[in-house]
C-alpha cells in the first residue's frame, strides 16, 4: 500500500467513526475544474493509454493524475486543467460557471454522467486536440453516500435534501442531489463559485437537514 493509500485509509476510518456519532454530519468536497476521458480521447492527448495517480481522491479508486490539459472555448483558453482518474466510458469537462464565463462556453448544470446536452469544447493535449460536442457540465451539488449511510438519513438515491453551513458566510443550501452507490463514501461535493459563495472548504464538516 502506498503512502497516500494509507493515508486515505486512516481518514475514511476517522469520518466513519464521525457519522457513526452523528450520520447527519458529513466532510465537504470543493471540486476545481477537472477533466474525466475516454480511453481514446486519452490516447490522442497524451499518446499512452492511461492517466498515472497523483493523488488519490476520497472516493475510492479515483485520483488527480499528473496529467492536466489545455481547455479552449470561443472567448478563452484555460491551461492546467487537471485530469482525473481512471478514464470513464465517456469523456466530460466539470467547470463552474465562472469558468464557463471566461472561456465563453453555455454549459448546463446536470449530474455527472448526462451529457445529452453538454455544451462543445475543445482539448489540447501534449500529443493531439479533441473537438467535443458535448463534454462541458457545472455539476450540481451533490452527496455521495453508501446504502448503510442513505438508511441512517432515511434517503434514497436521486433524493434532495438540504445542508447548513456554519461559519461567518454560513446558512443553507437546499437541492443537494443524494447519489447512493455501494463504493460510495459519505461526502458532500461543491464546485468553487458555490464554496466560496457560502465559506466552505474541503474538510470542513456540514449537517444534512430535511428540506
């Protein structure tokens, strides 16, 4: 097991003691822009066919890879883009609206994975370009969670609860998506417009509440 393995280890067993305490609390996620990619759409970029782990993420078996890629929209260009790992079936471009600003691009918010009508963009990789039709998604807030975590709240997957925020920017947030799915680890994800619109960062701790 590597070092960042373990220490994924040691901190999923810390917050399963936490929402043993109390399953309402749950750890905040902030997600930055990122990349997910197709196996091919890999292969052209980078010219090898998978991304190799920087860090590992709290979900299990996903990563920051060391590979990022260059974004580039009608009005911008957007460099250092980080890819993550391991490529998915599809490839999907997460922004916040504030970067769908800068790069000129009208994407629209939808859960990971519904691309039907994600806005176009293009790529750059060191080995090649992709042209995208729709990849580009602001992902709306979300709650990953486990079936053993959904039972404790008394959720079930595609509900919407609310959340409430401490601290000086502090209050609540309603419409989180709760996603449930046996690999899921209990964790609330943000893009970064909404993070810093409400004082969050990730690690911080946050209380379902009923809508």
């Amino acid at each position: 097991m590597s070092d960042s393995q373990l220490i994924a280890s040691i901190v999923d067993k810390v917050l399963e003691r936490i929402a043993e305490a109390d399953p309402r609390q749950v750890v905040v996620g902030i997600s930055n822009r990122h990349v997910h990619l197709c196996d091919a759409d890999f292969l052209t970029l980078f010219g090898y066919p998978a991304p190799q782990v920087k860090k590992y993420v709290r979900q299990h078996g996903e990563f920051a890879a060391e590979e990022s890629v260059t974004l580039h929209g009608p009005k911008g260009t957007m460099a250092r883009v980080r890819v993550m790992g391991p490529n998915r079936s599809a490839s999907q471009v997460e922004l916040s609206r504030t970067d769908c600003f800068a790069l000129g691009i009208k994407a629209p918010m939808a859960q990971s994975g519904h691309l039907e009508t994600a806005a176009p963009i293009e790529i750059e990789g060191p080995a090649g370009r992709v042209s995208l039709d729709h990849a580009v998604i602001v992902a709306g807030r979300h709650i990953h969670m486990g079936p053993s975590d959904a039972a404790a709240l008394g959720v079930h997957d595609q509900d919407r609860v609310s959340v409430l925020f401490g601290g000086e920017r502090g209050g609540r947030l309603d419409n989180f998506l709760v996603r449930v799915k046996e690999s899921y680890l209990l964790e609330l994800h943000l893009d970064t417009d909404e993070g810093n619109a409400i004082g969050a960062a990730t690690g911080d701790y946050v209380t379902i509440c009923e809508n």
